[in-house]
C-alpha cells in the first residue's frame, strides 16, 4: 500500500512523507496505514529499498487564521475554479532504521544510500516486516539503540509500539521471550525515566 511521497529531509535518516489525498491515487491511504509506529519502505534508485517507521504527524493547513469571509465555498471552488489547489496536507516523519536489497539480504544498521525526492513511501506488508527482523531465523533489532538516541522524547514509546506489532508477527516462542523482556524493560524505563529528568 503506497501512502504518499517524500518532500524533503530533516537529516540522512529522517524523512518526511506527504500522505497521498483522495483523488491523487486510485487506492488513498487510510489513517490506519500511516498511523504512528507504522514500518514502511521507500525504493533505492541501485537496488532494493530504505526501510523506516513512522514517528511523527504534522498536520497543515494554510487556511487556519486567515480572517474575512470566503467568496467561494469548498464546493464551488471545485466547480468554478478546477485548478484551485487543496494546499491542505498530512505529513508523516519517517526515521530510517536499515535496509533490504531485491535479494532479501537485510542490513539494519546505518545506510550510505538516501532517497530521492518524490520517492513514493509504502507501508511493508506482515510479511517483509518479518523478512527485515529475521534474518536467517535469528531475530534482529540492532536499529533500536539508534532510535532512542535519535528521538530520545518520542523514542521509548516508539520502541513500545513497535515491539508490541512485532509481537503480533512474530510468533516462534524463543523469539517472544526476547521481545517480552525488551518490552517490559521498555515499559519500566518508560515509568522511572521521568524521575530523573530535569536533576
């Protein structure tokens, strides 16, 4: 499902995604496809994809604050004005945590390539999320320290979300165990890290 394309970087991981509006594409993407924690993959002009998850939404709407009555409502600008541009927008930050190449070899650390402009952004089906964490049966998340001390705010609830969604794909006991004890070392950092701030 492709939910948009990317119009700019923040930095060498950090992308930003305007999700596609109804009438852009065939499909539009729901709200649950760029939902929060979400992992989506963004094509390499080389070989293979950038692999990221949602961290952020940023809602825009240039409309906000501006004074005075309409000529024209939202219904007749479409009719007497079709070229009017709906400047209004939905923008998804989108943190880049690895690779995956054509041949399904996976890289999770910090990749050399960056996308391009306009490069369309698509969330990864169950399947390729667990190709991405699994690499020869062995469960992989190397990117996780990377993300905490990227996005220290947002990043233990991040980690929270994306371990409970990889628990629901990955099922095999040995790996469960992992992600129970990652989850709930998560979870007690998450309720005693705020004592400590500010000190």
């Amino acid at each position: 499902m492709v939910i948009g394309k990317l119009v700019k970087s923040n930095a060498h991981i950090d992308y930003v995604c305007q999700v596609y509006h109804p009438g852009e594409v065939v499909q539009p993407p729901s709200p649950a496809d760029y939902a929060f924690g979400n992992f989506v993959r963004i094509p390499l002009d080389s070989d293979g994809w950038l692999v990221g998850v949602i961290y952020d939404t940023i809602l825009l709407n240039p409309e906000f604050g501006r004074l005075g009555p309409r000529l024209s409502s939202p219904a007749e600008l479409a009719i007497f004005t079709p070229d009017y541009l709906n400047e209004k927008a939905v923008l998804v930050g989108v943190l880049v945590i690895g690779t995956i190449k054509e041949t399904g070899e996976v890289d999770q650390s910090l990749p050399r390539l960056s996308a391009r402009t306009e490069s369309q952004v698509e969330r990864m089906a169950e399947v390729q999320i667990r190709a991405f964490h699994l690499i020869k049966g062995n469960l992989s998340l190397t990117y996780l320290p990377r993300l905490l001390g990227y996005q220290p705010r947002l990043g233990l609830d991040l980690l929270r979300t994306l371990l409970r969604h990889l628990q629901q794909l990955i099922d095999e006991p040995q790996h469960q165990q992992v992600l129970d004890l990652l989850l709930d070392s998560l979870i007690w950092r998450h309720q005693v890290a705020p004592f400590g701030e500010g000190g």
